[in-house]
C-alpha cells in the first residue's frame, strides 16, 4: 500500500513545462498518424522508416524533458525530506524504465 500512496503524491507535483510538453506529444500524435496513413497509401518503406525514427527521436527527446524534471523532483525532495536513499532509489527506478 506504501507504494501507491508515493506514486499518489508523485503525480501531484506540479509540471510547469506542462504546456510544453503538451505541444510535444500532439506533434507526436500528428507523427503516428502520418505514418498510419503512409502504411494505408502503401508508401515506399524507406520513407515510412524514416517517419518512424523521426517519431522514436520526438519520443526519446520528451522522455528526457521528463526524466529531468523527475531528477530535480527526486534531488528536490530528498533535500527537503533527507531522505537521499529513498530518492535515489525513485530515479534509478525511472532511469531503469526508460532504458528498457
């Protein structure tokens, strides 16, 4: 039970780069639904890849916008609780999800 009422209290943590991010993923959104279509009109395969690395670097660069602000959240509380271990351990988990 400990473990969901940290993940509760994670989530309320406000996201000033929210809009942002936002803009990011509706592009992202746009992306997949360009390379949907390009798979229904039977486009060349090479073009289609190439949408699809374009769409896995918008990806990969908004997962980094969002493990840095989960770095300074996890930094951020550690300091305010002195609880370093805990925090420490919160973002190896995080690192470890976004490797894969």
């Amino acid at each position: 039970m400990p473990s969901s009422t940290k993940t509760q209290d994670k989530t309320q943590l406000p996201r000033p780069n929210k809009d942002l991010l936002v803009k990011r993923l509706n592009r992202i959104v746009g992306q997949v639904s360009g390379i949907t279509r390009m798979v229904e009109e039977e486009k060349y395969s090479g073009d289609i890849l190439n949408q699809v690395a374009a769409a896995r670097s918008a990806l990969d660069a908004l997962g980094l916008i969002l493990l840095e602000q989960q770095t300074q959240d996890c930094i951020s509380q550690a300091l305010k609780t002195g609880n370093g271990q805990e925090a420490a351990e919160q973002l190896m988990q995080v690192v470890k999800k976004v490797r894969g």
